[in-house]
C-alpha cells in the first residue's frame, strides 16, 4: 500500500498548519462527546498523569483500561493536553506529507511512475532507476523528473524521512482508535492489552515527533534545488533518454557525489539522531509484525469459511470443525498480542469466537475490526455513502444487536 492521505482525510484539514491547529481543539471535543455523554452519563473528570517519552514528550505511561476509559470519555487535564497532541501530530504530518506529494507533482517528478501520484510507487522507481539508470531509455519527461531527483539533496533526505511514516501513523491511528472503541463500544480491551496499545502508541508518537521536525526542517519543496553543475545534469539527461549505457561511469561519478551530500544532511535530522535511542524497541516491533503476518496466514487455513480454510492441508481438514475453530482462537490471540492493530485479523478470531462461543465474545473483535476500519456502530456518519464489505456488514451486524440488546433506547445506525 502506498504512501498516501485518502481523500476523506485530507479534506477535513484547512489548507494552512495555522488554521488546523484552531481546528484541532474542537476534534478533542468530538473525541470527549462520546454516545455515553449523549446518553446523559456524566463520568468524572479524568486523574490521569502523563508519562515522559524517550524525547520528553507526553506519553501514556502506564495506563489501565480503567483510566483509558475515562480519559477517552471526559478528558481533562493531562489526559486532555496528550489527546490533543497526538491528534494535532497526525494531522500535522498528514499535511506535511501532502504539501510534499503536491509539490512533486508540480515539479513533475511523477513522470517516473505509471498510474496516480503516489508517494511510496515514486521512492520505490526512484531507488530502481537510481540502481539501474540506463536498462531501456527514459521519455523526456521522466529523464528530466529523475535527473532532478538525483540533484536534489532534500529529496534524498527526505526521501528517508518518509519512508517511517506509513508505520507509524498505523500504530498510532490504530492504538487512538481501539482505545475509542474500548471506552465507547464493544471492544472490551483488558489491562494488559491497554499496556501493549499504550507502549507501541508511545513508540509510534516519538517517531512521528520527529519525522514532523525533519520535513518541517526540510519543508519549501517548491524551490527549485540547488544546480550542480549543469553540464553534468544536461548530460546525464540526454543519455538517460538515448538509453547510453556508455554513460554509466559517468552518471556513477555525479550520482556519488549528490549521494555523499545527502548523508551528510542526513547526519543532521531528528530521526537519524532518535535511531540509538529507539533502534531495538522498533527492531522488535517489526519482528513481531512479521511473525503476526505468519500466524495470520494460519488462522486463515484453520477457519473452515475461509478459501484458505478449504484448501488447506490433510492434517487440518481432518480436525473436526470445533477443534478447528478453537485452534484459530489461539493462533488469533497470539497474532494480536504481536499486531493488534491488523483489522482483518481481529475479523478472524472474532469469526472463531462467534462460532465457539457467540456474540457475547465475538463482539470484542468485531468492534475492533470496524473500528481499525473507521466504522462505529453508533455513528451513522462513519457508514454514510459507504459500501460495505461482506465483513463489515456482518461485524456491524454483531456489534448493533450487542449494543441495544445491552443498552436498552440505544438505535443502532443501519447501512444503506
């Protein structure tokens, strides 16, 4: 998946970082107006004190689901001062990220890559053409887009910068929005699960904090870069576009020299200085999200209802469709203490427990899974104009009849 704001994202932020931080505030107070407090439930103000993160900023610390409850329903204080950072963090990379993405394509820079401008397509071409520049000729556009890139030292830079960002706002988006369903849904999350949220939430907030400052240090992407002599680049343009492979010293000689200044800014950056500090609890992270995406593939052979699950192998189809179904509860279980923020995945141990145990378990992952989707089952807004998957409808479904059943008054929205 690509490195990109989706639509109905980017639409809910004005155009000036001056102007979403006026805006910002009143999402916090969205986030407090939780259906509880439309219900008339008055909760006490939150207690809750902030931790300090490895860069000095707030964090969660140490948190029980008690509190995130709270903290999510009436905010005040800390707990009010951290939610808003944290949204006012999203939202400022969001835009950072987009200015970037715009201001490469009015600099053209997207001739290198078929199909919509999008920004990990474009580093992905980028790295492949810089590795082999001459395997078949470049147009005159994308000769000039690449020749440019090359050049240019904060595209480099920043290329490196932006490479973290995908990662990280899905850590912290998806911790924001279990936490969400927790306090004002079905999730139901325990203490232990709140802890693992709260310290990969903290992880992903200190890396955002810093990728904001390095693509603010690295911002006015409009000005044209530096010329490096501009013999050497006109050259290099006019052999990239006859595909002269006899040309490849001499590209390697310049591309060299643009690539040393490039570390050297390197050196300079927030996120490179933050690597030590953080190298081993993000090394960890990924291995755990590699293992998550094994077990997955597991759970979904385990599952009888899956395609995965009717073409498996002897030894599973064999098992009886109870042991089955208990068998994925487990590898699921497993897989979400590694990766509880794969949407899909929740959507598969909810399927089991359904089976196992009904919607009295399987809710807990249902309501995970639609709120890693953006979905709340109290919230018309969230499923307004929107198609539902086949998965969506039936966790909705699930979450709804739980919900009123519990609730007494309580109507659920239904989709179109």
């Amino acid at each position: 998946m690509g490195l990109r704001i989706p639509a109905h994202r980017a639409c809910l932020w004005p155009g000036r970082l001056g102007q979403m931080r006026l805006f910002v505030p009143f999402l916090i107070l969205l986030l407090s107006a939780s259906s509880d407090a439309a219900r008339g439930m008055i909760l006490p103000a939150s207690d809750f004190e902030a931790g300090t993160a490895i860069d000095g900023g707030r964090s969660f610390g140490d948190v029980d689901s008690r509190a995130i409850e709270k903290m999510f329903r009436s905010a005040s204080g800390d707990a009010a001062i951290l939610l808003v950072g944290l949204l006012e963090l999203q939202a400022d990379v969001d835009l950072l990220v987009r200015e970037t993405l715009q201001s490469y394509e009015s600099r053209g820079l997207f001739a290198i890559v078929e199909g919509g401008p999008d920004l990990a397509d474009l580093h992905r071409r980028y790295d492949a053409l810089e590795a082999s520049p001459f395997i078949r000729p470049l147009n005159e556009a994308a000769a000039d887009a690449l020749v440019a890139m090359l050049a240019d030292s904060r595209f480099r830079v920043r290329r490196h910068v932006l490479a973290h960002v995908e990662r990280e706002q899905r850590e912290l988006r998806g911790a924001m929005a279990l936490f969400r369903a927790h306090s004002n849904g079905a999730a139901g999350l325990d203490t232990t699960e709140v802890d693992r949220l709260a310290r990969r939430a903290d992880l992903a907030a200190v890396f955002l904090r810093a990728i904001r400052e390095d693509l603010r240090l690295l911002r006015d992407p409009d000005a044209p870069a530096p010329v490096r002599n501009p013999e050497a680049m006109q050259t290099l343009r006019q052999a990239l576009m006859s595909g002269d492979r006899q040309a490849r010293s001499f590209y390697d000689q310049w591309n060299v020299r643009w690539r040393g200044l490039g570390q050297r800014m390197l050196l300079d950056l927030k996120t490179t200085r933050l690597q030590p500090l953080v190298r081993d609890l993000r090394s960890k992270r990924d291995e755990d999200l590699r293992r998550s995406e094994a077990l997955f593939r597991e759970v979904l052979a385990l599952l009888p209802e899956t395609p995965q699950g009717l073409a498996a192998r002897r030894e599973i189809l064999e098992m009886g469709k109870a042991d089955r179904h208990r068998l994925a509860i487990h590898t699921g279980l497993e897989a979400l203490r590694l990766d509880p923020f794969a949407p899909d995945l929740n959507f598969a141990v909810g399927q089991a427990y359904d089976f196992m145990q009904g919607r009295a378990f399987s809710r807990l992952y249902f309501d995970r899974f639609l709120a890693l989707r953006g979905i709340r089952s109290y919230d018309h807004a969230t499923i307004r104009d929107r198609d539902l998957s086949r998965s969506e409808e039936l966790a909705l479904s699930v979450v709804s009849t739980w919900l009123t059943e519990s609730q007494p008054g309580l109507v659920a929205p239904r989709a179109r």
